[in-house]
C-alpha cells in the first residue's frame, strides 16, 4: 500500500490524498515510476495532473523499521492505446477496472524515519474492485466512467479529458 497526493491550483481547491495498492506499481527507471490507475469513486488525481502536473507518492514500512520514502515529480495521464499505457499495463496482471496510466518523472526523493507509523501486518489484499468491475462488465464500467469520473470535485476535468 502507497499513496498518492495531488492538489489543484486553486487556492480553494481541494487536496487529494489517495491509498493505492495490487500489482499496479512499476519502476522504468532512476527518476520515473509509473502505475496502473484504476477507476474509482472520483477522478481526483488524474484532474489534478491534468491541470498541474504536482504529484507525490509515499511509501511507509508498516514493519518493525519505521521508514517513509517520498518521490515528488510530474505526472502525466496516459489513455489506453498510447505507448506508454501498453508499456506499463503489460507489466501487470489484466484488471477488468484499469482506465489510465499515470507515469511521474521524479524531481526529488526524500526519505525519513517513521517513527509514528504503526507496525501492521497485512492480512490479503481485497477482491472488491476487481468483483464490481467484473460484474458492471466493460459497458458497465464505461458509463461508471462517463457518470462519475468526468469531473474533480473541484470541476476540473476529468476522465476522459474534455475537448
């Protein structure tokens, strides 16, 4: 499990912070990392990275040696049938819920220690996203998309990108 934050640009906007977690994460190289981004309730990051480009990633050892690890860059989105969401999708098992990959150029690495984080131990990961994308089935999950994920909170556009 990581998270990802993102913020608009306006100063009224809203902050987004967001766990992620399966097989979804993929290193290309020393200073680029990318992921598999799945649908969700809301389109938050991919607004954000579509208007701005900030984004940061955090990694925390739930084990017993407390450490956070930070990777601040640029993001972009990528749309199914463009080169770099085949590259990073075929490193990956297929997820019937996949809608974009999300790739970051890092700017900067930062680490520290932890200490306040709990010693946790993972049990399994869930099944849920995969079951409701299965049972919607591929049409199902387009209007999902269309409903709920064309807009950020904030009104920012969202998946797919407006014209």
């Amino acid at each position: 499990m990581w998270f990802v934050a993102t913020a608009p640009l306006d100063a009224d906007g809203h902050v987004n912070v967001s766990p992620r977690g399966h097989n979804s994460l993929s290193v290309l190289g020393p200073h680029r990392v990318a992921w598999v981004d799945y649908t969700g309730s809301g389109v938050e990051t991919i607004a954000h990275l579509r208007e701005n480009g900030r984004v940061c990633l955090m990694f925390n050892s739930f084990g017993p040696r407390p450490r956070i690890v930070r990777l601040h860059g640029r993001g972009s989105v990528h749309l199914p049938g463009t080169p770099e969401f085949d590259e990073v999708t075929g490193k990956h098992p297929h997820h019937p819920s996949t809608r974009a990959v999300i790739t970051v150029d890092v700017t900067r690495i930062s680490d520290s220690c932890g200490w306040g984080v709990p010693v946790m131990e993972q049990t399994g990961e869930r099944d849920l996203l995969r079951l409701h994308a299965e049972k919607k089935g591929p049409d199902g999950m387009s209007a999902y998309r269309v409903e709920r994920n064309a807009h950020s909170i904030d009104g920012l556009p969202g998946f797919p990108a407006e014209a």
